[in-house]
C-alpha cells in the first residue's frame, strides 16, 4: 500500500480522512458534531470544541448601546453578559422594539410590505439546505392559520447552493405555500441572504426558528447570534442547541431529545406536531399574555446563552486544548 493510501484510503481517495491523519488535533464544532464524527470515523480521536459568535460583530446597535451603558467591557469580555438582570426589563424591550423595527423598514423597503410591530414574528434564515427543512412549518397551512391567524407572521431568507436543484425546489415551495395564505399569516421571504441582511433580520424578529433533520446541523451559528440580541431560541435539539438550551427558561425545543446517533433520524412527524403544539400553548400565549415572562426568557438568552458562546470562549478553548498542548 503506497502512502498515500494509508492516509487517504486505499480504493479512493477520501479527503477527510487524508486531513484527519495529517491532523495533530481533531474536533467537532459543538458536543454532538464531535460524537457524530467519532462514530463514523473511529479510527481517530476526535474532541469537540463547540462554535461561537463574535459579539460585538452580531449585536445590533440597540443592543451595543445597552450593553455599553450597563455592563460595560462587554465586548472585549461577554462573560460579562451573565449579569444582563441588571438591565431593567423596559430597555431590553425598547431595545429590541428599536432593533424590530429597523428591520421592518427594511423590509418595507425591498418587497413592499408592511409588516405589524406588534405581532409575534418568527425568523428563519439560513443556508436552503434540504436538511435543513425551511418547509416544514408550512407542511399543514390549515393548522398554521388556525394558530397564528393575527397572532403570528414570518420573515425567511437564504438561497441554495447553484449547484443543490432540491434547495431551489424547496424555496419554491415556500413561496407557492406563502402565497396560499396571505392576508392570513403573512410571510416574507428576502432575496439575496448575506450577513448584511443577517445582522438586521437576526435582532429583528422575536423569535429564531431552526428545524433541521437531527443529528446533521454541526452546529448552527445562527442561533447564537439571535440569543445575544435577545431573540430566544425555538429549535430542534441537534448542534449547539444541546448545550445552549433550557426548556421554557433559555427557549424551547421542538421534538425528541437528542439520544439518537443515526444519519437518516428524521422524525418529521413528530417535530411537526410538536411545533405546532408548541407554538400554540405555549410560545403565542407567553408572548402576548405573560410580557414579563417573555422578557425573562429573553435575559436568558443573552445571559445564559450568549454570555457563553461567542469566539472568545471559543478561541480560549482552542489555544488551550488544541494550539498549545
Ligand atoms: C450566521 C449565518 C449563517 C449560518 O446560519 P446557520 O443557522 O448556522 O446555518 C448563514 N448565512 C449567513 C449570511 C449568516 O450570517
């Protein structure tokens, strides 16, 4: 067997495998992501070191102000941001009204619509990976009417990969689906998802939602960056959602634990209904009946959250336990 074949494979060559065996230190990008890639290459020792996003990159500016005036050398140190309680319950809302807003005349601005400061509005952006299943929540128009019907709206974004014709599809489904239930639950999908839009859409909407097909998001950055502008977290339990999430304090999971190791653990079904279920009993009446609850949950996200996983925990982890050992 020639070298080459001893790093790389011996019938093709198999470029994760050539780069594990020239690797001195080999991690996954949340706790998950690294037990997953240990399972299929057990050959190699593979640590985990979960994902974080730079703070002061992704806060919005309402937030930057906020965060300056009552834990100030937050973004040198977001740890700091374990003591947001000391932020009065008010100025988080306007803060995050202000960051809403913004959003919305932007929003305004490039599709027309006038979306309602005052509803409950979910974002999903992100990648349209089929994986990542940015259709599900339209899968029974009639349930999510019944639900959100006044109560709800959407902002979506993200485009597919030129090459990933099922990624297009299923943004044509969005759409197709969008359009069935206008005047009901209104829906708008942004062009062109880049992290310019990111950094207004993210702080912008109430609520992040993230559905993929469990256990294949490695980590799903996006979620961080909500969590840090107060936007808490309703998601499938897969990447870093595992670590960061507390049912009903930190945000909300949408179906079954993470338990299961397999690569094809699609429990469409059962996410669905919990998403639905979940939306209904709890996420819509928090938000319009409970405010202070809601905001508690808010604080939680960037207190319990975002205070830990951003790129300078991140990085520590990396000198520490990869760079210099
Ligand atoms: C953060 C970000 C992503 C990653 O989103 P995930 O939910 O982690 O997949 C993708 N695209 C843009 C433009 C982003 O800002």
């Amino acid at each position: 067997m020639s070298l080459i074949q001893e790093l790389a494979g011996k019938d093709v060559l198999n470029m994760t495998m050539l780069a594990l065996s020239l690797s001195g230190y080999v991690n996954g990008v949340a706790k998950k992501h690294g037990e997953i890639s240990q399972n299929l290459f057990p050959g190699f020792e593979i640590h985990a070191i979960t994902n974080g996003v730079h703070t002061f990159t992704w806060a919005s500016p309402y937030f930057v102000n906020l965060f300056d005036d009552y834990l100030p050398g937050w973004a040198h140190e977001p740890e700091l941001l374990v003591r947001v309680d000391n932020i009065p319950d008010e100025e988080i809302w306007d803060a995050h009204c202000g960051a809403k807003a913004y959003l919305f005349q932007y929003i305004e601005e490039t599709t027309g619509t006038k979306l309602d400061p005052d509803i409950l509005t979910i974002g999903f952006a992100r990648r349209s990976a089929t994986y990542k299943r940015g259709d599900l929540i339209f899968s029974d128009l009639e349930r999510l009417v019944r639900i959100g019907g006044g109560k709800l709206q959407l902002v979506f974004a993200g485009k597919a990969h030129p090459n990933d014709e099922p990624g297009k599809l299923m943004i044509q489904r969005i759409i197709k689906k969008t359009a069935q239930i206008k005047g009901k639950v209104e829906v708008v999908y942004l062009e062109n998802y880049n992290m310019e839009v990111a950094y207004r859409l993210v702080p912008g909407v109430d609520l992040w939602l993230n559905n993929p097909i469990r256990p294949l998001e490695a980590s799903g950055t996006s979620g961080m960056k909500a969590a840090l502008n107060g936007v808490p977290n309703f998601s499938v339990l897969d990447g870093w959602w595992i670590e960061g999430h507390i049912e009903g304090i930190t945000g909300w999971s949408i179906g079954p634990p993470a338990t299961e190791t397999s690569l094809d653990d699609n429990h469409a079904a059962e996410d669905l209904a919990d998403l639905y279920n979940k939306l209904e009993k709890v996420i819509i009446p928090l938000y319009y009946a409970d405010r202070t609850g809601w905001i508690r949950v808010m604080k939680n996200a960037i207190g319990k959250n975002a205070y830990y996983f951003n790129t300078h925990v991140m990085m520590r982890r990396y000198v520490t336990e990869a760079y210099i050992r």
